[in-house]
C-alpha cells in the first residue's frame, strides 16, 4: 500500500512538475511528499527529478516510471474496485468482443447458455474483428474476447480451443462441384474469397501459407466480411471461399464441398487479460467452448500453456 501511494505521489509531482503545486494537489505539506520522492528514488535506485528552482522536470528514468506507474495504479484500482463488488455479490457487466462471421445462432446459444449459468452476469456484447479485440483486451477496454488463431497473445489468457474443419464454397454448376472431397490442388486457376487481412493477420496469412503448401496459389485474393458478400462474390465467378458450411447451406446456387484430409481448420478460444481479469470470463470460455462444440461439426482441445506461442496454438494437436 504505501508504494502505491509513493507511485501517486510521484504522478502528482509529474504531471505538476512543482513540488509546491502537487502538495496542494494532494493536501499535504511539501517536506513530506520531498522525503517521500526521495524514499522512492533510494528504493529505485535512480533520480526520477532533475529539480530547478522554478521548475521540475522528469529524468530519463522518471519518463519510464511515469509511464508504468499510471499502469500499475489503474491495475490496481480496476482489481479493487472488481474485488469490493465480487465481495457484495455485485459483478459489473462482462465486456466481450465476437468477431463478425460467428453465425447468429451460435452466438444466440452462447448467450442464452452463460445466462442460464451466471443470470446475474450482463453481457454487453460487441462485433469486433481479432485484431480490434487484440488492442481493446491488452487496453483492458475488453473483458474477454473469440479470437481467431494464430494470434498474438502476449498478456492474455486462452480458454480451451474450438478446432472447427473448413469445407470450400463453390457455385453449383462449377465442375468442382462435382467432387465429392476436393483436394486443395484442385482448385489451382481459381480466386479465393478471403476476410481482409487487417481483420485476423494471423488467420489470413496461415490460409494462405496452407493452400500454397498444398499447391492452390489462388489466381487473385478478394476480400469480404460480411457473409452475404462472400456468397455474392463466390456466385459472381470471383473465387471459392473456405467456411464450415453454415454460409452455403442459406443460397442454393452453390454448394458447399467438405476439403481432403481436412486441410483446412478454423482455430478460436476465449481470451481474457493476465492482469486483472473479470471473474467470470474464464467462465464464458468454459460455456463457449461446451456451446460451440456441440454444433456437431467442432471439437475442442485444451487450453493453450500460458506460454504457447501464436503458431503453436493453431498447430496443437488434440
């Protein structure tokens, strides 16, 4: 506790750059908070101050503390704040990013099967690529997020992975179509229809790796999000799309055609902050990935070591 308060001390003094002035800012007279800095500076074993007669300004080392502390604070003031309410029964709302091509039945069973569990726990869902959740989960303005693998995860916790195989969408009257199982070399001469690569950098960059391994080197890369535009494309001669199935079962213009010897496989888990997370959010992954696994097509492998690598997790093996 009272390196906290020397971490608040020392902030005031920052963003003040007066000893005189964070005093007043802190109600409380400046020869304490001096011996205070000065205390912290023995400990740290650098001179966070270089102090003028008019002013004062931050050191090298008071630069990085200064960055740090305001981390470690809000840390700790987010932890207490979670801790008090868990202690009144009291959990705030559960902040969780879902990336746009989960189908809205599945996460309508999501939902419905976490409220079933934990009916005190609001979840204020949000449509958000990976790479939106990324950045929002390391900035704590996410409780936990459905990320697709690979991805960077330095800071953040995995619940178990859903490992869902990838069929290939064609237009019906393609002579593909009539392949029961085609490999990816045959579709050698055709477009692909891929989400943007700022979406999932991982995901999209372990596609296309995978179908140049197995001799696809699609004849050009267009991309969609939204399913009904991947659908438009496909229909319009553009390329064939990778999916589970679940896009091509609502056009019948075009089928959907299971890949040989599962080349292909789409990789998500729950992630939650290391530091500091939401009570409940390792909980959602548990549901999800029960929820999710049950589709009749997923299945679910355990959760990655806390020091998995990106590629390690889109590779594990069951």
């Amino acid at each position: 506790m009272d390196h906290l308060r020397s971490l608040r001390y020392f902030l005031a003094v920052a963003d003040e750059r007066h000893f005189g002035r964070a005093a007043d800012r802190l109600g409380i007279a400046q020869p304490p908070l001096s011996q205070r800095i000065k205390r912290l500076e023995a400990e740290l074993g650098a001179r966070l101050f270089d102090r003028g007669p008019r002013h004062t300004t931050l050191t090298e080392a008071g630069e990085v503390l200064r960055a740090e502390a305001r981390d470690v604070l809000a840390r700790w003031d987010r932890m207490t704040t979670l801790v008090a309410k868990a202690g009144r029964g009291e959990i705030d709302a559960l902040r969780v990013g879902i990336p746009p091509e989960v189908p809205g039945r599945l996460l309508a069973a999501i939902v419905t099967a976490f409220a079933a569990a934990h009916p005190d726990v609001r979840l204020d869902l949000q449509e958000l690529t990976t790479a939106e959740q990324s950045r929002l989960l390391t900035g704590h303005e996410l409780d936990a997020g459905l990320l697709q693998h690979p991805v960077d995860v330095v800071g953040l916790r995995l619940g178990p992975v859903v490992d869902t195989p990838l069929g290939v969408v064609l237009p019906r009257d393609s002579p593909l179509a009539r392949r029961t199982e085609p490999g990816l070399a045959d579709l050698a001469g055709e477009g692909l229809v891929l989400s943007p690569r700022a979406a999932a950098p991982g995901w999209y960059d372990a596609v296309l790796r995978t179908c140049w391994e197995h001799g696809f080197r699609p004849a050009a890369v267009h991309h969609a999000r939204n399913p009904e535009f991947v659908l438009g494309l496909v229909l319009a001669g553009h390329g064939v799309a990778f999916e589970p199935g679940t896009v091509a079962r609502k056009e019948p213009r075009v089928v959907w055609r299971p890949l040989a010897e599962g080349a292909l496989h789409a990789r998500m888990s729950f992630a939650w902050p290391v530091v500091s997370p939401h009570p409940q959010a390792a909980r959602l992954a548990e549901v999800a990935a029960r929820v999710l696994q049950d589709d009749g097509v997923s299945r679910v492998l355990p959760a990655p070591a806390e020091d998995a690598r990106p590629w390690d997790v889109f590779y594990q093996r069951s």
